[in-house]
C-alpha cells in the first residue's frame, strides 16, 4: 500500500470508532477515497515514465553488455560499428518472421514492431543517436558499474552520434536533439 493512502488509514484509526462507524460520506471517508486517488494517479504517472524510459534503459544496457572487460575507450569507428549493431539488433527475428509468414499474408503485429522500431532507430541515427561517451575512459569505467537504475545514468556523459561520425555533447534525460 502507497505510502499517503498509509498515512491517512493510520490517522484514522486512532480516532476513537472511527472505522466501525464511517459512514459513506463522512470526512474520513472522503479522505481515504482522495488519498486512493492520489495513489492511483501516482502510480499511473510513475508507470507510464517508466514505459517511456524503458528503451533509453535497454539502449544503454546495450552499450554497457558491449563493452569489452579491458574497458578502453571506444575509437570514434567503433562507436558507429556499436550503434549500427545495436540498430540491427532485431534482423535476424524480422528475417525469420518474414519466412514463416505464408505468401500473400500480412505481417505479424510483431514483426511490425520490430521493423518500426528498427526505422525509428536508423533515423535517429541519421539525425543524432543518443548515447553515452565511449570515447572518455571515466565514462566506460562509470557504464561498467552502472547498476541498471534510470537515476544512476545522470553523472555519465552523452552524445549525439550521427552516421556520418559526428559527435555533439548532449544532455540527460535525452530531450530532442540536445
């Protein structure tokens, strides 16, 4: 139970019968209806920023499985060579997706994510791909210990990558092309 709805329950019930004479439309009633309200409603918003960091979470999970256990700094080629790897992470399901759909079949709702999220990633690309700095060693030694938390990202360095190798410092969180 949510820490506020607690809170309420609790002051409640040190009142004198007040949980066995609550009637519907008492004051404490009205309380613990709000104070579950206020929970749903942070749980909703909690869970729905969670969905939306998700794939920043799995990006950078990537990154941190990519790296090597000597932990150098990545050249800026080997950068390009991660993020293009990590783009075509799901090819190999679409392409076998693909061959077992029968001929004139429309594809699977999930062969069309994949496909979407692979289009997403390579215009991303195109334009700045969000990621950490794998060419400063504090950073590569910071991502090796990451322990996989949102909030544990925010003293490592990002950039912006693009195709053609470009890099541009960024921000965390990642909000649009900064």
């Amino acid at each position: 139970m949510p820490k506020s709805m607690h809170k309420v329950q609790k002051h409640i019930s040190k009142k004198k019968g007040a949980l066995e004479a609550m009637h519907e439309n008492s004051r404490d009633a009205k309380l613990l209806r709000r104070a579950g309200a206020r929970d749903d409603r942070v749980a909703r918003v909690s869970a729905s920023m969670a969905r939306g960091r998700q794939s920043y979470v799995d990006r950078i999970n990537f990154f941190q499985e990519a790296i090597p256990e000597g932990a150098t700094p990545f050249s800026d080629k080997d950068l390009v060579d991660s993020v293009t790897r990590f783009i075509n992470r799901s090819v190999p399901e679409i392409e076998q997706e693909q061959s077992e759909r029968r001929k004139g079949r429309p594809p699977s709702k999930r062969e069309e994510a994949l496909v979407q999220r692979t289009e997403v990633e390579d215009k991303e690309f195109k334009t700045g791909f969000w990621m950490p700095d794998l060419t400063q060693e504090g950073v590569v030694l910071a991502l090796s210990k990451w322990n996989g938390n949102w909030s544990g990202l925010s003293t490592m360095k990002f950039i912006r990558l693009t195709k053609d190798g470009e890099k541009q410092a960024s921000t965390f969180p990642p909000k649009g092309l900064s």
